[in-house]
C-alpha cells in the first residue's frame, strides 16, 4: 500500500473526516489508519488514471497510459497493453446490503418525522428522551435482526463477515447511543445517574453475567466453581446486591462463619443508591451514603473479614478503595473497562453528575487501568465513551463521523442533541448547522439506493438552510422508471413547491412519451405541467400529421381536457377542431358549421392551416337541400379564402409552382365555386323567409 | 468522511483503445463512453448486468469527451473529437443517430459540456485552435454558434459552466422567490490560467483570469451549487497541484484561491459530485482522491484509493 499523502500529524484538519477502514467497525484496528482499503486489481501499471464523477455517488475509473514524454516511468517490464476495463467505484455512507438496517433506516425515520413536528412546537425535554428511547429500541431491533440473520446457513462467507461487522458496529452504537441519551438528554434528578448508569451496563451486558451466574449455581457446590467469586465482584460491580447475597449464602466460609456472614450480608442489605432516590435531597442522600461507607469501613478494619480475603477484598471495594478496584481479580471479571468505571463510581461518587470534573477523571483512570491490565491499546469505540463520559458532546459527534462509515449516528443524535438544547456551548454557534450538515450527509448517501429517494427527500425537507437547495438538486435525478413513481416525484415537488421541478420532470415525460409515438400520453403530462410550449408544440405536430394523413389518430384525450385546454391557444384550437369533426359526424351541420366559421374568425387558427380549414367546410357547403352557412357567414369565409390567394407563397414564386401548389390553386378555384354557390342559395333562402 | 468505498461495477466496455472519458446520464442508468478507438459506446447499466446498447461511429480521429443533456430535451449526447469536430447524437425510437456536426473548429477539440438546462440546449466546446464556441439550437433543427478567440495560448484544454442560478441571489437562504440566471463558464488552458467568462449580449467577455498555476492547466471543474453564495471552481494542472477557487458571491468580492493539494505526478482530472459536497481527483501517481470540505471550511482528503495488487472480492 502506497504511503499516505497528506499530513498524518494535522490532527485538526482532519479530526472532522477521515474515512473509516472497511464496512462496519472493524475491532481489531488499534491505529488510526487513514486509508481506506479499496485496492483494484493489476490492470496495467504504466496507465495514469481517469476519472469521471457519476450522479450515484460513484466515480468511473479508467486508465490510461502515459504521454510519450513520461518515458521515464520505470515500469518497462509491466505489460504496455491499455485497458479498457472501466471500475465504477462508489461510495456509500450507509451499508444497506442487509434487511434489518433498512428496517432500522425507515423506523428511525418515522420516529425522526415525529420528533420534528414536536420540535416545530417547543421542545420539551421528555419528548426527546422518549424519542432517544424510541431510536434506541429500533437499533436493538436492528442487533436482533442481524444477529438472525447471521444464522442464514446459504451466507457466503464475505457475506457473513460483512453482517457480522454491522452487528458489531450497531450493537456498539446502541451502547454508545445508550449512554449520550444518560448523559446528554436525560434529565435525571440527583443521585439517579449513578442508576441509570448502572442499568446502561446491565442492559449490554448482553446476558453474558446471567449466563455465568447460572452456570456457577448450577452446580452442587457454587463456591468451588473457578468463576464464584469472580462473578461475584461484577455482581458488585453492577449493583446486582441480591444476586451477590444470594450467591455469598453458598458460600461455605459463610456457612461456616455466620457472624461474618450477617456483617457483610447488613453492609449489602443496606448499600444505598440502589433504591429509588426520588424525593430525598442532596444532602440527605450524601449523609445516608457517608454512614453508610463508613460503617463499611469500620468493619473492614475491625477485621472482621480477613479469614477470607476475597470477602475482604469484597468489602474494600464497598468501601470504596481505590487500590481494591485496581486489583487484577477485579479488573478480570469485568467484560468491559466502564463495567469497572460504574462499579467504582457506585461505591465512592454515587452522586456524581454528568459534569462533574472527577468523572473525566476517574473515567480515564479505569480505562487506562483495564488497558495496562490487558495489555492492549484503546479500542476506537472505547475513545467514543471516554469522550462522552469527558462530556465533549461535539467530539462524540466528531470522532464517530471520522471513524466509522455510517451517518445514522451522528445525524439521528445531533438532531435529537439538538432540539434538546444540548449541543450549546460557548464556542459552538454552529449547533443547527452542525445538525443540517450531517442530516445532508445522511440524506445525500440514502438516496444512491434506488428505493430511498423519498425518504431521503423528506430528510432533507427538515433542513432550513441549505436543504431546499439538495431537494431541488436531487430530484430531477430520481429515474422516471414507472408513471407511478412519476406522479409521486411530482406530487412531493408540489408538497414543497418546487414547481420548476415538476415541471422539468413533466418536460421530459411528456418528451419520451412524444419520442415513442404516444400523443395522448404526452398532452397529459404537458398539461401536469403547465407546459404551454411543449403543448403548442405538440398542438401543431398533432395537425400537421392530420393534413398529411387525413386522420387524426389518438386525440380522445381531448374529450376529456376541458379547461385545460386553455393552456395553449393551439391546444384550445386542436380541441375545437376537433369538436367540430365530432359534430359533423354526429350530423349537427349547422352545429359544425358555427365553430369551423367561428374557427377561423376569431384569430384561434393559424394562417397556415386556414386552406385546411376551409377545406373542411366543402362537405357542409355539398348537403343538398341544406344551407348551413348563412350568408353573413359565408362573405367572411370568401374573405379568408381571398386572403389566403392574396397571401400564398407560390404566388410569389410563379415560376416554381409545384404540383402541390397547382393542387391548392385547383383547391381554391373550387372553394370558391362552392361558397359562391353556397352564398346564392342562402341569399335565395333569405328572401323566402321574408 | 465518505463512508464505506467499493467497487460497484466493472465493465468491459470492448474498446479497441484507450478510454478517455465516461458519463452517466442524469439518472445513473445509462453510460457513454468515448476511445481512441474512434467511438462512442452507450451502456444500460441499471440492472446488475451491464447491456450495451449502441456503439456511435462518425468521428474519424480519438474522441476525448462526452456530455450528456438534459433528459428533458430528449436523449441527446455530444462527443468531441481530435478530428476537430463536435457530433450531436439523438437516440429516437431506440436508435441514435446524428443530430448535429460542427466543423469550425481548426484543431482538436479537446472538451466540451452542456450548459445548465434552464440555459436552454446550449453546449460549450473547447479547442486547441485557442478559441471556444457555443451552439445552440433554435429549436427547429437549426444549430447556431459563437466563437470566442484567443482565449488560451497554446489551446484550450477544458471548459466547465456555472450553475445557472446566479449565486449572488443566494444570499437570502430560503427566499422563494426564483433567483435570478446568470450565463458564465471557466477554461482552463496551455497559458497556465484559468479564465472565467461572462455571456455579455453576443458575445463572451472575460470576467476574471485565475493565475497560479505554472504549467498547463489540464481540467478546470465549476462546482455545483450547494444553496450558498459562494462561487467554487477547482483546477488541476501539469504542475501536480488542485488549486481551489472561491468567490463569495454575497459579498461581491474577488476570486481567492488555495492549494487543494501538491501531489507527486500530473493531475489529470478533477470531477465534483452532483451535490457539490465531493470533489474527486485523478493523477499520474496511480491514485484517486476524495476530497470534502469539512465544517470548519477546511479541505480534507477522505478517501484514497490506489491500484494495488490484490483483486477486489
């Protein structure tokens, strides 16, 4: 792998977006390595490569080989052959190759649809904490429904991995996300953070400790099990008081030693902070904890439990001894480093609160503890819970953008940080824009997959600044596969007024439904559209092929616009036109013959169809016995057809006269013979009448 | 940060020679392609399969460009050609053929691009004869041009337009009302500059000239729009360095520029994503680079990738 180009140590510049390595969190990785790992096979190596960007988040990589000048390129044994192979290589700030995540992505949806109209309203803090919890039950679900599928036996084997790395990264973002809603949009009354996080790592502890505690009761005699005490202290640890008493009655020193038993057996009963502390002050609460703590250490030094010394060391960590926590027994039973965090907090701040200095302190005392101890280096995620626990809600946000390939997170939680008020700081004046910004990146990675375009829309729907501008964008690229989708892409453009949009999308409908013949199907969308210039067009397309064929093909359409014929003068016209063919043949000649007269009277017709026009009053002037024009009517249509002699081309150009145009001068001589006719008869009619 | 990077597809476009360019269509589901094999090849490439569905022949020298216009004008592709002219390619009724030649140019014409759509069907080609033109269409068939002359020594190398909202009318976010168009591109060329123009009635005026680059500028990219008043063009040049270009437009002020990056070879492409957030970039040291602005208005490289050994599973 080739080096990295840009600077490593400007930690800074790039604090905000490196990319993360591979799908999913991958545990292993110890260092921050900014490179992602897309390698391509061998193509050729003397190419210099290409590049396009595509409308799917993707680029197109092609290669080239080099200008003669680059003969200096030291590849002379690598073949020379170019390639025309073409790697579309995209990027996705969301893997959605597996069902539960793209159940978690449209249930975080609707809860973050629902969040926002509450916040239109004034935010109230229980609102958030009950949509934090509505999220966090759809990433649980999301675990559970990876880990099933994990199960599928027809996985190939990269396929398994991949889902495996989801479900590691999901579960341990449910724990994250778990621990921001405790510290960040909870509102907890004194002394019940110490609770809350006491649940936060029972809940994730996944079963594990009820699986070993099962298995060191199951046998007959529990206190030989090598694990007894060892799951007696993260019983401790976890505040799980009746569980470490229960366990501590099979103990055979207790049996043996009743009133060392009763001792520590009372020190459990009455560890506080375990029970409900609503209603009870500050104050109160610290005094009932301080007695406590020092009768625990009182018997400790009354040595009451140095016969056995793990229920000493049992007891020293109820007191709260620092050197107890540190012990290697201790830290082994502890899955995780905050598992140790908690249990220590539990036992010498109880009633710490999230902003307190010593917190930090201890935090990254334990998790430098657990990591000497083990030997190992900072996982990634624990950075994030010791940057929470530090309460750098920014630097959460910040480091789980750059390191992980997922925007669920960081714009789901900003967000809900957000309306709750708590992503204010004193230096921070972009808390909305920092939650714009990552629900853009969100929105904009959901919509590469085909089927998220909607939701990815109305994501950014929710975005003041700049996110009408992405919606304008993103639309017209949304493929106009069905009429279906269609109709729904113009139905939201009309939902958020984005008329340009809809109408350019029913341009390019009506477009491809003229390109494949469909008149009717393209009149439809012009009038969708309001596109009085692709209806004129079309208006006159559909007239000429009437001249050149005689008929009129699919206009039924028409029969149906009504009003919205009035878009386009010609559109109104060709409607017209065409009442007037549907009178005459329903034999309402004298219907028929008004609106061809009022046709062409009334300016609606273009000169250069008025020949045509007239044309078609031939028949009407043939019906025996019948005059349908009156006389007046008849002088105006003598007078369109002196108009159109006086005006025709050809009359211009008496040397090229064409048979077409020896056909239309035959076509007015006879028009003209006819009206004549016609204008004698109605004259005659006239005077009967009187 | 990009996320997870991975290669969608891979296609075996059947070129007899090198590939010098590839466009999707607006949507994503169609691919043109363009070689020195003299021809320009179209792709379904909606599906899992990748279909080819026409292969253009009509140019008589290699084809450095492809744009494609927008859907709304039917399917329309342009190609340009060392052959020193510009072929307009209609697809009717399942069939392509060509629409328009333009043959003015006097030397190779090296790039070219559809304007936005609300400018109407208007594309801008670039030539090594040192000018740049504009066709259009009247609609009925007809194609009109305007040539600019003199515009890069030595030949022009790329041209990129402006998004047609004119960002000035930005400044007021959310404003309903519809901003106003303007009509502005960039080239960049073998003098080392970029140049900013501005249609001025007939004719193209040269609103600013970019200097800062010291060899051949090898593509220039106007970046699209993301809702702001601010003005982004990205260059690349022979001298191995991406200089960056700003203009805040709400202030009216000037052009300011910084170097994106110096990297150890030539840099051959630079190509926005259509939400102008990304910005990739191609060179002669066998990489591709991702670059994104990050919130505190720095550039920062999120992705590397590089044409290393192992296959890709």
């Amino acid at each position: 792998m080739a080096d990295v180009e840009y600077d490593e140590n400007d930690e800074e510049r790039s604090s905000a977006s490196r990319v993360g390595a591979g799908s999913g969190y991958n545990g292993d990785e110890e260092e921050e390595e900014a490179t992602s790992s897309l390698t391509m096979s061998e193509v050729h190596t003397c190419g210099r490569v290409l590049l396009r960007t595509n409308p799917r988040n993707s680029i197109a990589i092609f290669t080239a080989p080099y200008d003669d000048h680059d003969d200096d390129h030291s590849n002379s044994d690598k073949e020379t052959a170019t390639s025309t192979d073409l790697y579309e290589v995209q990027w996705s700030g969301i893997v959605l190759t597996t069902d539960s995540v793209r159940k978690l992505v449209s249930q975080s949806h609707a809860f973050f649809m629902e969040l926002q109209e509450y916040a239109g309203k004034g935010m109230d803090p229980d609102v958030c904490v009950k949509y934090s919890r509505l999220y966090r039950v759809a990433l649980y679900e999301c675990t559970q429904g990876l880990n099933y599928e994990c199960e599928n036996v027809d996985l190939e084997e990269n396929e398994l991995q991949d889902i495996k790395g989801q479900l590691e990264m999901y579960s341990l973002l449910n724990v994250l996300w778990h621990l921001c809603e405790i510290l960040f949009i909870e509102t907890l009354p004194v002394g019940c953070l110490i609770q809350q996080l006491l649940e936060w790592v029972r809940w994730h502890d996944r079963g594990d400790t009820d699986d070993v505690m099962n298995d060191v009761m199951s046998g007959v005699r529990p206190d030989t099990h090598q694990d007894y005490w060892s799951i007696v202290y993260r019983l401790t640890l976890q505040g799980r008081i009746d569980d470490v008493r229960k366990l501590l009655t099979y103990s055979s020193y207790c049996k043996e030693n009743k009133k060392v038993f009763d001792s520590i057996d009372e020190l459990l009963r009455k560890v506080p902070m375990i029970k409900s502390v609503i209603g009870h002050s500050r104050t109160e609460l610290m005094g009932l904890w301080f007695v406590w703590n020092q009768e625990c250490k009182r018997r400790r030094d009354r040595q009451d439990f140095v016969g056995c010394p793990q229920l000493n060391l049992l007891c020293g960590l109820l007191c709260g001894d620092k050197s107890c926590f540190s012990r290697p027994e201790v830290i082994d039973c502890c899955k995780m480093w905050y598992d140790m965090l908690v249990g220590r907090l539990l036992y010498t701040s109880p009633l710490i609160l999230s902003t307190d200095y010593d917190l930090h302190v201890i935090a990254k005392d334990c998790l430098k503890l657990y990591c000497d101890h083990k030997g190992t280096a900072p996982y990634y995620f624990d950075t994030f819970i010791l940057s929470a626990l530090e309460n750098k809600v920014i630097d959460v946000i910040k480091m789980v953008s750059s390191k992980l390939s997922n925007w669920w997170f960081v714009s789901h939680m900003t967000n809900l940080l957000h309306h709750r008020g708590s992503l204010v700081t004193s230096q921070l004046e972009y808390g909305s824009q920092l939650s714009e910004f990552l629900l853009i990146e969100y929105a904009t990675a959901l919509f590469v997959h085909p089927s998220l375009w909607e939701v990815a829309i109305s994501y950014l729907s929710y975005c003041p600044t700049q996110g009408r501008h992405f919606m304008c964008s993103l639309v017209e690229r949304v493929p106009l596969t069905t009429s279906t989708k269609a109709l729904k892409l113009i139905r939201l453009c009309q939902r958020y007024e984005m008329t340009e949009e809809a109408q350019s999308i029913c341009r390019v409908l009506a477009r491809r439904c003229y390109g494949d013949g469909r008149m009717g199907s393209a009149l439809t969308w012009c009038i969708k559209g309001q596109d009085a210039t692709f209806a004129a067009f079309l208006a006159e397309k559909y007239f000429d092929f009437y001249e050149s064929i005689g008929e009129f093909g699919d206009l039924s359409i028409l029969d149906y616009l009504g009003d919205a014929v009035l878009l386009s003068n010609r559109l109104a016209f060709l409607s017209k036109y065409r009442d007037f063919h549907k009178q005459y043949s329903f034999g309402n000649y004298e219907a028929a013959g008004q609106l061809l007269v009022s046709l062409l009277t009334s300016g609606i017709t273009l000169k250069k169809y008025w020949l045509t026009l007239l044309t078609d009053s031939i028949p009407l002037l043939q019906i025996p016995d019948k005059c349908v024009f009156s006389s007046a009517d008849t002088y105006e249509l003598l007078h369109i057809l002196q108009e159109i002699d006086n005006t025709s081309s050809y009359s211009d150009q008496k040397d090229m006269i064409t048979s077409q145009d020896e056909f239309s001068i035959n076509k007015i001589s006879l028009l003209r013979l006819a009206l004549v006719r016609n204008l004698q008869s109605s004259l005659v009619l006239r005077e009967r009448k009187h | 940060m990009t996320g997870v990077v991975s290669v969608k597809n891979s296609v075996d476009t059947g070129h007899e020679d090198m590939i010098h360019d590839s466009q999707m269509d607006y949507y994503g589901r169609r691919l043109a392609t363009c070689s020195s094999d003299r021809t320009v090849k179209i792709f379904d490439v909606s599906g899992q399969q990748t279909v080819l569905l026409a292969t253009l022949t009509g140019h008589e020298g290699p084809v450095w460009q492809l744009s494609w216009a927008h859907p709304k004008f039917g399917n329309i592709l342009a190609s340009c050609s060392y052959d020193r002219k510009v072929i307009i390619w209609k697809e009717t009724s399942g069939k392509w053929s060509k629409l328009h030649e333009f043959c003015e140019h006097k030397s190779s014409v090296n790039s070219i691009q559809w304007a936005p759509h609300e400018l109407g069907l208007v594309l801008a080609c670039g030539s090594s004869d040192e000018s740049f033109s504009i066709l259009y269409t009247t609609g009925d068939g007809n194609w009109q041009y305007s040539r600019q002359e003199g515009v890069h020594t030595l030949g022009c190398n790329s041209v990129s337009w402006a998004p047609s909202v004119n960002p000035g009318s930005l400044v007021d976010g959310n404003s309903r009302a519809a901003p106003s168009t303007c009509k502005r591109l960039v080239t960049g060329g073998g003098d080392n500059s970029v140049k900013v123009w501005r249609e001025e009635g007939d004719s193209w005026t040269m609103e600013d000239k970019l200097e800062g680059h010291t060899d051949w500028v090898r593509d220039v990219a106007w970046a699209p729009s993301i809702g702001l008043p601010v003005s982004r063009i990205a260059s690349c040049s022979q001298d191995c360095t991406v200089i960056m270009w700003t203009k805040d437009e709400s202030s009216g002020g000037k052009w300011t520029s910084k170097v994106l990056n110096t990297f150890p070879d030539v840099v051959w492409h630079v190509s926005w994503s259509i939400t102008g957030d990304i910005l990739a970039v191609s060179g002669g040291d066998h990489k591709v680079t991702l670059w994104k602005e990050s919130n505190e208005d720095e550039w920062v490289c999120v992705s590397e990738m590089d044409r290393g050994v192992e296959r890709v599973s």
